[in-house]
C-alpha cells in the first residue's frame, strides 16, 4: 500500500514528511512526492524510484512552509513516473490518495467536457480536478467543498487535501483506506500508518470509514461527510518505533507471515481488469515475450523455490518448455542459450549475487531477461530493464531473513506471467484466462482462512521442539511447498530438516526413517492423494511419528493424525501459495519455542550480495 504523511505546525514541513515517508519504506513504493504551501504558493516535488531522488529534487529546489502532504506509490494507475506520482496538483488544490476511485473514467469524462485536461493516467489526479471545481463554487468552506465533491466519488479512499486559499488548515479524509491523525502540541499531523510520526506524538485520532479531519496547528476537528460533528476518543499509542515497525508483533518473520494476504492484494490491485492481463505489465517489453520459444528460471533459495512452481504454470499454462537452475550452477554450466530464450531471475532483494552475475552472464549471449523482484530500482531490476523488464513483486519490504511474504507473492507474479504467455500464444481462452483471474482474487481469503489456525500450529510446533530432524515430503504442486517448509525449518529453528518428493522414498530415503523421525506429509485430496497415503504408510510402517498437512475437511486423516496442519480446499493452482503458510507458522513457532533469534538466524544475511 501506498505511504500518506501530512504536517500542520510551527516547524518546517519538508523534513517532517520526508521522515515520515521514510518510516513507511517498509510499505513498498516506486516514486515519491510532496507538496507545501508557504505565503500562497504551493512548493510541489516528485520523483520516481527511491526517496533519495526526491531528496536530490529538494536540495535545489526545497519546498517551503509549515503546512504540507507527502506521499509514497505503488504504481496502480499509470507506470510508475513523475506525472503519475503523487501530490497532485489542479488550481489552489494538492492532493495525495491511497485507494482506488472505481468511477474515475465517467468523472473525467464530465470534467474533460468542462474544459479540464488532465497530465497524468492516474485516477487521483481525476480527484483533484473535481475537488477543485466545488472548492471554487464554495471558496469560503474548504471542509464543506470537499464533502460535496466526496458524494460523487465512488471506491476507496484515504486523503490529504492543501489548498493555497486555506493556508492554516490540513484536511485528511478516509474511506476504506487507513488514515490516522497525529496530535500533538502546537503541530498535528496525518498518516497512513503510525510509524511515519511516532516520534513525534503518540496520540492519535483512528479515523473510521465517511470521516474528515481538519487540523490546523492547534486544533483537530472531526466530521462526517454530512459535516456533522463527531467526538472520538484519542488513543495513546505505547509501542517504540521498533516495534511499531513490527506492528505490535514480536517478530517481523510473524508480522511478515500475516502480511501476506494484504500483500497478496497489493501486488494484484490495479494491475487487473477484467481479461486485460497485459495491464498488469505496464512499462515491460511484454512484445518480445511473445516470441520467445524457450524459458529458463533461475533463483536461489526460495526464490529458487518460487521458480519451481513458475514452471508448472508456465508449462500448463502456455506450453512453453521451461528449465529451472539454481543462479549459482547456471552461471558455471556454460548454459546453452539459444534464439528466442527468455532467462528470468526471481529474488526478493534483487542484490543476490549468483542471480544477478547468471543474468548478466544470460543477456551477454543474447538472451532475453526478465526479473521478478520485490526491491525497486535494486541491482537485478535495473540489469533485466535493459531487455524485457522487472514485474514488481508489491509485497513491501521483507525485513526478516526468513521469506515469506516475497514468496507467496512470487507466486503470483509468475502465475500472472504464465497467463499472460498463454493469451498471447492462446494456449488460453479468454474465459479459461477469466476464472483463472477470478480464483487469484480469492487468494487472499484462502490465506486468511489458514492464518485463523494458527494456535494449533503453535501446538504442534510445541510437540515436536525437542526434534533433531524432520522430513517433509509430498507429490506435485506440494514437493515443491515440502522443499520450502524444510528450507524455513531449516534456516531458523536448526533442526535439521530435509524435503522429498513422496515418490522418492523408497528410492533411498527410507532408509531414514526410524520411530525418532517426525515426516510432515503433505496429502491433499487432489488426483495425488492416494499415492501420497501409501507414501505415508511405508513411513508409518517403519515407525515414523507422523504430522499431515491436509485439507479442513479430511476426517479421516484429522481423526488419525491429530498434529494437522490444515488448509482450506482452493483451486489447484493456487495450492502452492496456500500450503506454505502452515510450514512457515509451524518454523516460526519451532524457532521462537527454541527461543532462537527468528529474524536474524545464525551464519545468514537478507541478501546474500557475495558468491
Ligand atoms: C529464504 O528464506 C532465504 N532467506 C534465502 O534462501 C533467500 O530466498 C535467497 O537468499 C534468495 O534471496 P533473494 O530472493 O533476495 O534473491
């Protein structure tokens, strides 16, 4: 989600908001901007990519005043660029919004027919055209303007509105986007999230969906968008920016696990309409990608992972062969590129050195390279934007070592791209395209669903602490997911934890198996579950202690197997994204129960930038 920061008070604004937008880096974002306002001119700045090149546009020109509004996107209407970036700016009126205004195309075209003309594809800058038109028809009342404005305004919104002709007051407003109001003495503030001014207050206003605020430097009121007067009650907000960080969790691997269905609905929302997938890739060759005849993915770790399961998509999906390598073999094997090869790199950090060194070693032969990454502007992007281009993973930063939130929505992504490859080949119709659309919406909820068990994979994480190691093993879609749960297990909690294919067992592996050795096995009713219960019962008949991952509605393995860890049913292709989250809870737990360091295991760093 996009980043809101707004200042009243007796200080300089700019480095106010420039602070507060750096607090909510954590949020993701692809440009920034700020607007003040200072003897009836408006000081407005933007830039794409990092803060710091805002920064850079400020030391020449810096932004004046000690009223102004900041603003941090993900790119959702329009690429990622100046005009898009926010503060808007239309007449007296600079605006920046967090949402989405569903009715922004029959608003702009009523106010193109007025005359209006419009720089950016956004649909924030609509808004500020429209709130300027009533802000004239009412000069006198800006709170009351911007109220009437709302009442054509369709979707989801968090505001915070500056007019040059009210210099002396800061309205925010908010509908179904999260905006809170800073108070402090002499100075208020407004934000999208409590970390961009807890240094500065920690009393806070927590604005409810149809209300406004409208601060000036001493007061706070708040409305309903009728104009009524409402009281709220003032929270005192006790947590220390660390921890605000973590949102009141104790880990970020924790906070970073739950995250996961709001950054499952970042990296999807504005990047689909109806069957229109090539909207979702905006800014990338996506032309060349129709050519290509062979596809190579690379990674390491999860994202090496994440790659495994891009290739069962793009196979199914689009009939193109695909290899998968780990970056650190692919660079030493002398790799065999040939014409129209795409070799795409998936990492978190886009700073992983074997990934970024085998994607350079890939576009000097002439392959093409694309990147899925979660860091803007990071190494592996600006590499892959010399050929086809980077689809951005909106998971917003991933701080503890352990990935999780990157993975699920590395999952997405590379779902995304394999329908795009199959509509352009039309290996998939449009209706197939559609539901597949349909099912990735319900993602988010299906992750919910998971979350809510969390107690009782805390409990099994708690029969099993004293475990030296464990396996994980399951068939299909859920090898891949076993491969994962071990990693997590692994890098955290120290036990030593390894993955099989459910069918490989007996191929050696069995041979591990003893009364002392917890299996995880995966078995979800779908066409591999009867071979995965006669897996599990060869380990079982040598004396394994058994802990399934199964579906809610399995009684027969729930009655048999009490250490479940459940999913809910979910379309076969999202089952990956699904069954992780109870292996990732269930390392979480087996690490914190150990009282091991969650967010910064031993021997391990976040990005491993050397070989
Ligand atoms: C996963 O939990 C690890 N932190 C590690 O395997 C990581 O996935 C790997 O180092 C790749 O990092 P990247 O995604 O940033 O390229």
């Amino acid at each position: 989600m996009c980043g809101i920061v707004g200042y009243i008070g007796n200080r300089p604004a700019e480095s106010l908001l420039l602070d507060g937008l750096k607090r909510l880096e954590y949020r993701g974002y692809d440009s920034a901007g700020i607007a003040t306002l200072h003897e009836g001119q408006t000081y407005l700045r933007r830039a794409p990519g990092r803060l710091d090149n805002l920064k850079k546009r400020l030391q020449n020109n810096p932004a004046l005043g000690n009223v102004g509004i900041s603003h941090t996107r993900w790119a959702s209407h329009g690429s990622p660029s100046e005009q898009n970036a926010h503060p808007h700016q239309f007449g007296n009126i600079a605006l920046v919004h967090n949402g989405i205004i569903e009715n922004h195309e029959e608003l702009k075209q009523e106010l193109q027919q007025l005359g209006h003309q419009f720089q950016s594809d956004t649909d924030s800058e609509i808004l500020a055209h429209l709130i300027a038109r009533y802000c004239e028809q009412t000069p006198d009342n800006f709170a009351k303007a911007i109220r009437q404005a709302l009442t054509r305004v369709e979707g989801a919104y968090a505001l915070a509105i500056l007019d040059t002709k009210h210099p002396d007051i800061l309205i925010g407003v908010k509908q179904a986007c999260p905006l809170v109001v800073g108070i402090a003495e002499g100075e208020n503030f407004l934000a999208s999230d409590f970390p961009a001014v807890l240094s500065h207050t920690r009393q806070f206003y927590i604005l409810d969906d149809g209300e406004m605020a409208i601060l000036t430097a001493s007061h706070i009121q708040i409305t309903d968008l009728e104009g009524k007067r409402k009281t709220k009650e003032p929270i005192t907000l006790n947590w220390s920016p660390a921890a605000a960080e973590k949102a009141g969790y104790k880990h970020f691997m924790l906070k970073e696990i739950f995250e996961q269905p709001q950054a499952v609905i970042d990296t999807l929302c504005g990047r689909l309409d109806h069957d229109k997938i090539e909207q979702a890739f905006l800014g990338i060759q996506i032309e060349h990608l129709s050519n290509i005849e062979r596809i190579t993915l690379i990674g390491c770790g999860t994202s090496y992972h994440a790659a495994l399961v891009g290739k069962r998509y793009i196979e199914a999906l689009a009939k193109i062969p695909v290899e998968v390598d780990f970056a650190s073999e692919f660079r030493y094997r002398n790799p065999l590129i040939q014409n129209n090869h795409l070799v795409l790199g998936v990492s978190q950090s886009g700073e992983t050195a074997d990934t970024l060194a085998a994607l350079k070693l890939a576009q000097s032969q002439n392959a093409y390279t694309m990147a899925v990454c979660n860091v803007l502007d990071s190494a592996i992007p600006r590499l892959c934007n010399q050929s086809i281009g980077t689809f951005y993973t909106h998971a917003g930063p991933e701080i503890s070592v352990a990935s999780t939130k990157a993975f699920t929505t590395q999952l997405v992504s590379l779902y995304l791209i394999a329908l795009l490859l199959g509509k352009q080949r039309g290996t998939l119709n449009s209706k197939d395209l559609q539901r597949r659309l349909e099912n990735l919406y319900s993602l988010p909820m299906l992750l919910e669903k998971v979350l809510e068990h969390e107690a009782s994979i805390q409990q099994v994480a708690k029969n099993w602490l004293k475990s030296e190691h464990m396996l994980f093993m399951g068939r299909g879609f859920l090898d891949i997911v076993a491969r994962e749960g071990a990693l997590k297990t692994k890098e955290i909690s120290y036990i030593h934890a390894e993955a099989y294919a459910a069918g490989e067992m007996k191929h050696g592996p069995i041979a591990l198996i003893d009364d002392k050795m917890p299996v995880v096995v995966l078995a979800i009713k779908d066409y591999l579950y009867e071979k995965t219960l006669s897996n599990l019962e060869e380990v079982k008949s040598r004396g394994a202690q058994i802990i399934v991952l199964c579906n809610e509605d399995d009684q027969k393995l729930r009655s048999l197997y009490p250490d479940a860890l459940l999913i809910p049913s979910c379309p076969p292709d999202l089952l990956p994204a699904v069954a992780i989250l109870p292996l990732q809870i269930l390392a979480y737990h087996l690490a914190n129960l150990r009282g091991l360091d969650v967010d910064q295991p031993r021997n391990l760093a976040k990005s491993v930038t050397i070989e």
